[in-house]
C-alpha cells in the first residue's frame, strides 16, 4: 500500500452514480440548483435560466456593483425601471449570506407579471436574481421557483483541511497522511454539494477521538486517536510498520465515518436507525466502490473492532455505537454483499451462518440504492476516477 493512496479515494464517490435530480449551475460568483431539464443561456449582461422548451422569461441572474438598501424605495431606485413596481422588501439571511428578498410586480403588454427577486452579496458587489415563473399556470414551474430561489449560495470550495502539529511533539498523524487528505477532501467537495463550509481539523484534542460536530459544522481528527491507533495494534502483535499501515486504513474509514455522520446532519438526510450504524454503512459503501485499498481499509476497520474486542473493550449496552464484535461483522457483511465470492472464505472463518450471509447481499444492494438515492439531490457530477499515488 502507498504511503499517500488516501488521495486516490476519490474514485469511491463513483458508487453514487444515480442520476441527479438537479444541477448545479455557478454564476457570477453564486450557485443555484437547477432542475433537471432545465437550460442556461446569456443575453446581454443577464444569464436566463429555464426549462428547455419553456418559452417565458424564466429566472435572470445578473451582477450589480452593490447591495440595494432594503427597503422598497432602495430597492425601486436599483431597478430604475418604471415598468417594474416594488411591492414588498425584507431583508433575508440564508445558507451562510445576508441579502434583501423582494415581491413584485413587472408590466408587460398582457399585462402585470408577478416576479421574485434576490439580492445576494458577493466578494465584488451583489448579485440580482429575478424569477418571472411564480407566475406561471404550471404548479410544477411554481414550485421550481421557490426551489432555485432557496438553494442560492455563494459559490467556493466548502471543504478544507487544516493541520495542526500534535501538541505532545511526537507521534501523532503522519504529515504525508495529512497531505493525502488534502487531495481527497477537496475532490468530494467537488462532488457533493454542502449548504455551508465543512472544515476536517487534524489536530490534538486532550481526549482519543474523530469527531463531526453539527454545532461548528466541522470534522475533527485527533492525533490522539491515531496514537491510540498504533498503541492498540501493537498490543495485539503487530509490528510497528504494520500497525502503522492498518492506522492509515482505519483513520480513511474513520473519516468517512465521520464524514457520514456530516452528512446526515448538514443534508438533513432522513436516516433511520442508528446513526452510528448508518455512519460505519456509509463508510463501508464509499470504500468498497474503492477497489483492493478500499476493501482493504474497510477490512481494516473490521480488524480494529475485532482488535478491541480482542483487549476486552467492551463499550455499555446503552451506547449509541454497537459492540465492536457486531461492528466488525456488518463491515465484512457489506463487503460481503459486494464481492460474495471473495469474502465468502472470511464469513465462513468467522462462523457467519449462511441464512445471514443471504441478508448482507440482500442489504448491500439496499443500503447501496438507499444511500444513492439520499445523495443524488446533492450531486454537483459523477466524479472521474483520477487516481493519485
Ligand atoms: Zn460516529
């Protein structure tokens, strides 16, 4: 296993190839999600989006030098135009920026149009979104308006990674393993779309843990629990070398567990079940569409719980986590359920009866249509498989 192949993950994304339900569009510095069928076109300074056959004016996204005041007058004097009349302004804070929402009316020789408008600030200015399809006959359109107007974001990368030496001075997170998740981090970001940033902080934290936390909308990854990491695997008889190369398998499923659990809460996914099972599911699902490395980290992860269970660690019938023993098998269940004739000498090692090994193919091709169907709303593209070593 390369020392860096963490980088290479980004290929385990391509198990979540269904088809997106929207599209992610960027312009001047902002970025709506767009229904499936729907067109983007330019004219003049204004970019027009609309369903393709749609033969209105649709949504119109243009760059302004400033922020309106938000009132109707500021709003009136922006617009400088007598066809359009204010009718009502608020100022509107969502998805990470504060901008001015406006009701209005527009008049044409049918008569008047009802229209949305956005004002949304930008690094250089603001940008205008005017929506003309609220008006229109088709609920569906309708609907869509209220859709494309909500998901304005400001556009940029939401994700990074940051490194913080341990504070011990040893041990800790290699460097090279940081690096790794610099490549990695940034290529998911690409694939998924998040309301708002996500920092993953590699960093001490006093206590052995990797954690998601919903209150800074961030992922933690302590030095302290890869030193747990190498501590554990050497109790139990590996090597320095080795128990160092199962760590770099274990911290990547960690991740994506963590990541799992990021997700659930910044997507608002509606899991059931626990979340700590769907977590370890999402990471096994994500490394297994890997190839050997990711089947291997995933292994790995099984290996650890099996490690612990091996030192007596026992965590209390309460916990929100499962015992170790069963977290190791639904993580070789699932590895089971993808590649049956390659797992099936490992189940039976483990005593796994077959009536159970029925189940982990019957749920792999559940929870693998489950999860792809929760993330396909958030799919910016299916990203391409470009492998770093
Ligand atoms: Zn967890």
């Amino acid at each position: 296993m390369s020392k860096t192949w963490v980088g290479s993950i980004v290929v385990a994304l391509c198990v979540f190839t269904a088809t997106a339900r929207a599209e992610l569009v960027e312009i001047n510095g902002i970025e709506l999600s767009v229904p499936a069928g729907w067109g983007k076109a330019t004219k003049g300074k204004a970019t027009m989006l609309a369903p393709k056959a749609f033969k209105g004016r649709g949504i119109e996204v243009f760059a302004i030098p400033k922020m309106p005041e938000a009132t109707v007058e500021g709003v009136q004097k922006l617009l400088g135009s007598e066809k359009i009349t204010v009718k009502k302004v608020a100022p509107l804070e969502r998805n990470g920026w504060k901008g001015v929402a406006v009701v209005g009316q527009v008049a044409t020789p049918k008569g008047n149009v009802d229209m949305d408008l956005l004002v949304v600030p930008v690094k250089d200015g603001a940008v205008m979104i005017i929506s003309f399809i609220m008006a229109d006959q088709d609920p569906v359109l309708r609907q869509a308006n209220a859709t494309v107007l909500l998901s304005a974001r400001l556009a940029g990368p939401r994700m990074s990674v940051t490194f913080t030496p341990p504070k011990s001075g040893t041990g800790g997170i290699p460097k090279d393993f940081a690096d790794a998740m610099n490549v990695l981090v940034p290529k998911l970001d690409a694939m998924l779309f998040l309301p708002g940033p996500l920092p993953v902080n590699i960093m001490s934290c006093g206590k052995i843990n990797a954690f998601y936390s919903p209150a800074t909308h961030s992922i933690t990854m302590c030095h302290e629990l890869w030193d747990d990491f190498i501590k554990l695997f050497t109790s139990v008889g590996l090597d320095e070398a080795k128990a160092t190369r199962v760590a770099r398998g274990v911290y990547v499923f960690t991740f994506f567990h963590e990541f799992g659990h990021a997700l659930v809460f910044e997507l608002g996914l509606p899991i059931t079940g626990k979340g700590e099972d769907a977590a370890d599911e999402l990471a096994t699902l994500m490394l297994s569409g890997v190839g050997a490395k990711g089947h291997e980290a995933a292994l790995e992860a099984a290996f650890w719980f099996e490690s612990m269970v091996a030192k007596g660690y026992k965590n209390p019938f309460w916990d929100e986590h499962s015992f170790n023993d069963q977290r190791s098998v639904a993580i070789t269940c699932l590895l089971y359920g993808a590649d049956k004739a390659r797992y099936e000498p490992l189940m039976k090692k483990k005593g796994i009866p077959p009536t159970r090994l029925a189940k982990c193919t019957r749920d792999y091709g559940q929870r693998y249509q489950a999860w792809n169907k929760l993330l396909a709303p958030y799919h910016r593209k299916v990203a391409t498989a470009a492998a770093s070593k």
